[in-house]
C-alpha cells in the first residue's frame, strides 16, 4: 500500500521564503536582487509579489519595492507597527493634498486619551505647534474630536468623565456636557472644526478615515493659511478624495471580505 504524499508543493515553498526575505530585508534591496539571493527569476518573483500584493500581504512601496502589507500587520497585532505603515502609505498622498491647497495637514491617531500625530505636512514657517510624534489633547482639536465622536460609547463616556477641560483658548470647550453634543454633531455630520480652541486664530477641519464603519485615524488640514481664504467645509470634498485613496491603500480588500462575511 503506498502512502499518501505529504510533501510541500515547491511553489508553496518558495512563495512563503520570498515572502519572508521581503519582510526581513533591512537594506533596501530591490524584488530583483532578493530573487537573485534566492536563486529565483525576476519574472516568478514579480508574480508571486503581485499575488501576496493583491491579497494584502505586501504594498509595494517603490519600483520593484515591498514591505508588510495590511493583512500581515493585522494578523501581528502591532498597533505601532500599523501607525507606521498607515503614515508611510499617506504620506505621499497627503503630501499632494497639501501641494494642491497650500495647506498644512495631519494624519493622526486616538492613544491613551490622546492625539498622536502621525505626519504633519507643509507646515513650511514652522508655525504650527504640532509635530510628528507629538501627543496633543483630543478635546479641542479637529482630530481629536473625529476620533473621540467615533469611540465606543462606554469609552466615550469614560472620557468625559474625565472633564471639566482645561480652556486653552476663550473658545475651547471645557464643559463635558458640551462636549458630549459636539462629539454627537461631528458623528452625525462626519466631520469635526476646530474653531480656535487649541490655539488662537488657528482654524481646522478633519474627517475620519474608516475601515467597514470602524474609523482608525482622521485627516485634518489648516483653513487659516496660505491658499485663499474660504469657509472650512469649501476644503471637505479634496480631504475625502485624499482619505478615499488612503482607505484604498490601506484597506484593499475589506469591501470583498466585508461581503463574504
């Protein structure tokens, strides 16, 4: 009686070692010089990386360039890792976002209570108090009230409990009862003003970027800036084609795998 072959299929094999260097590789290497490592063709290593691309498991980043895709990061679980990769797929697009309009703009995140800020781009005079890395409070930013809006309820609420808030500006909102209707109007309109309340004479917009209704970081930019003046939501419709593209990178196939749920 012969016995079932249990052997790995050398496709499998070398998908998954190509898939590792790619993941490992710490000098930059280019698709080319990995598969040449491998003793692997440029051609299969191409197609192997546009399927592990198409699947989520890698994003190209660059002419013949890969790093870890969504998929893998979620399944890792790092949530730094993630803020990482979520700021290195905007960056060029909120870099062209700010190109377009003149204006500063942040990509940031809502981590132990408060904003972290991922990017800030075209902030040229170094007038904005913001920096990447930096942590601001979430009340009294554009940001920080798209994502506190969208927070689920029993954290929202430990949140407020938090309050009175300190006021930073004569606008800031300091009352928790306050707070707790602005954060209803910014979920119910899908986007969030900062109207001076962190510093004064500093006007701001942000929506959120979302992944099946979850929302994981917001895009705010600067309406008191060079650019010609307008009223914060005139700035609405090119913030949401930019955080469209940034969903779309980030989350490629969330509507199929949504569906199939």
């Amino acid at each position: 009686m012969s016995k079932i072959g249990t052997a790995v299929p050398r496709t499998l094999t070398k998908s998954l070692i190509l898939l590792e260097r790619i993941i490992d590789d710490d000098r930059g290497l280019s698709l080319s010089a990995l598969a040449a490592e491998l003793g692997m063709s440029s051609s299969s290593a191409h197609r192997l990386a546009v399927g592990f691309e198409k699947s989520g498991f890698l994003l190209r980043v660059g002419r013949g360039h890969y790093v870890a895709g969504p998929v893998l990061l979620r399944l890792a679980g790092g949530r730094r890792d993630w803020g990482s990769f979520a700021a290195r797929v905007s960056r060029p697009i909120l870099s062209r976002l700010s190109r377009q309009t003149g204006r500063t703009v942040h990509l940031g995140v809502f981590e132990e209570n408060m904003v972290t800020y991922l990017l800030k781009i075209g902030d040229r005079k170094g007038q904005i108090v913001s920096r990447e890395g930096m942590q601001l409070e979430a009340y009294c930013s554009g940001i920080g009230k798209v994502l506190l809006s969208h927070l689920p309820a029993h954290q929202r609420d430990a949140y407020l409990a938090t309050g009175p808030f300190v006021g930073l500006t004569p606008t800031t909102i300091t009352s928790a009862a306050a707070l707790r209707r602005e954060l209803d109007a910014v979920r119910v309109q899908g986007y969030a003003i900062d109207d001076e309340e962190l510093v004064p004479g500093l006007i701001c917009i942000a929506a959120p970027i979302a992944r099946a209704g979850d929302v994981v970081a917001a895009v705010s930019m600067i309406v008191t800036q060079d650019g010609g003046p307008c009223t914060p939501t005139d700035l609405l419709p090119p913030i949401r084609r930019a955080i469209g593209e940034i969903e779309a990178r980030l989350f490629p196939y969330s509507d199929e795998a949504d569906q199939t749920a």
